[in-house]
C-alpha cells in the first residue's frame, strides 16, 4: 500500500511508462506501479546504501528484478539512453534539492520524459529552474497528509514558457484552480510569514534589506490570494 502522498504521484504517471524513480528509498512507488500494470519497466536510482538495500529487497520480494533496475547512483546518473525512460519521479526531497539533481543530470533529459516532482518545501526555486529549462507545468497540487502540505508538479518540456514571480511562488495552475487544500496551506502560512516579516524588521540589522523586501512582498502576495 502506497502512502496517500505517493499514491496521488502514482496517478500522474501514464500508463505504459518505462519510469526512472530518482531518490526511489524503499522503492515502493515503482513496484506498486508494475504491480498494478501501469507501467512497463523502471529504474530506481538511490544514492545512499541503505535504501538502495531496501529497494532491492522490495523488488525481489515481488519478483519484479526483471522489470526493475535497482541502481546505486548519484540522481540522474541512474538513468541509461538504452531506458528509453518516459517519466522520472522525484519524490520527498526538498525542492531545491530536485532542482540541483536535474541540473546535474540535465545532460540526461531527452525533453521526451514527463517530470512527476514532489517537493517538500523549494517549489518556487523548483519552478524558476523548469521554466527557466522550458518546461511547462502541466499539472499542480496540494495535499495533506500527516499535518503536512505536500506539493506535486508535472511538468513537460514543452518551449519557452513564462511564468511572472507570483505565479513561480504559488503555482500558475494552483492559482487559478483556488483548490480548498491550497487555500488551506496558504492560509496556515499566512500568519507565519506575517510573523517572520515582523521579527525581520524588529533585527533589521541582522537581515538584509533585499530579505526583508523579499518576504514582504511575499506576505502582500498571500493577502491578496486569500
Ligand atoms: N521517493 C520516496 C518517497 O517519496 O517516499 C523516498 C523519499 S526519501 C525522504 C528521499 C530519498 O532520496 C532518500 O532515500 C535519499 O537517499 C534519496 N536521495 C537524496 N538525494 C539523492 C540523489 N542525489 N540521488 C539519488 N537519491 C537521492
């Protein structure tokens, strides 16, 4: 059983996928899909030991070896051109850390995968790097599971695209769409961000103007949006 989390990343990968499952830890996103019949084949790249361990463990135990390449690899470096890998995953990793794997690894996009991202956290940098790439968010959404607000981006690469910096720091499609779950977040945001504003200009030496205007212009953003 997937995770709710997991199991709405689940729903954003096509049918007949061969998936590169990046950061993939137990490796539970890749074998339920196979199990299910979504997709075709995958890899699942770790780059630590342990869970690298534990997504071997989990392919054996459903006899799915042939179907799924477990690899030891540094993010996209998991990735082979024989894959013929159509979507890549990245999941439970914080947004910036998603954006420094596929700038490492963007030698290996052939522009042809489907991103399915989940980022905990560091969407707007996440999203300043896949249109500054051109790639387009084709689909966006927030989710709470275990008092938490988790975010999934799809995104294609699809030619130039714009995206204004409200639009970078919300999610174009999520400011329209106004979904209960995403107007929840914000709002459970909004009086942190208004105290975080306030103990910045209380030490304003302590933070630098260019901050201050930074998270100003952010908490203007979300009283506008609510
Ligand atoms: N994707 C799973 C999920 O969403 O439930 C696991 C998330 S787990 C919190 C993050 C995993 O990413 C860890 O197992 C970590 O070792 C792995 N990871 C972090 N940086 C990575 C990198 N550069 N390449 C491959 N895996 C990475």
């Amino acid at each position: 059983r997937l995770s709710m989390r997991l199991e709405r990343v689940a729903t954003y990968v096509p049918h007949g996928a061969r998936l590169a499952d990046i950061g993939s830890d137990h490796g539970y996103l890749p074998v339920a899909l196979l199990n299910r019949g979504v997709i075709a084949s995958a890899v699942a790249g770790e780059v630590a030991l342990t869970p690298f361990c534990a997504a071997e463990r989990t392919v054996r135990e459903n006899d799915l070896e042939d179907q799924i390449s477990v690899r030891l690899a540094d993010g996209l470096a998991a990735i082979e051109v024989q894959d013929a890998i159509t979507a890549i995953s990245l999941c439970g990793m914080g947004g910036e850390t998603i954006r420094d794997i596929l700038e490492a690894g963007k030698a290996r996009l052939s522009g042809q995968e489907r991103l399915i991202l989940q980022p905990n956290g560091g969407e707007q940098p996440l999203r300043l790097w896949l249109m500054e790439h051109d790639y387009r968010i084709v689909s966006e959404e927030v989710l709470r599971e275990n008092r938490f607000d988790y975010e999934i981006i799809v995104a294609e690469h699809t030619g130039p695209v714009e995206y204004t910096a409200e639009e970078l720091y919300f999610g174009p499609l999520q400011m329209q769409a106004r979904s209960p779950a995403f107007l929840l977040k914000w709002q459970r945001l909004s009086g942190k961000k208004q105290k975080t504003l306030s103990n910045f200009e209380r030490a304003q030496k302590a933070v630098s103007e260019e901050k201050l205007q930074e998270v100003a212009q952010q908490v203007r953003w979300i009283n506008a949006l609510l």
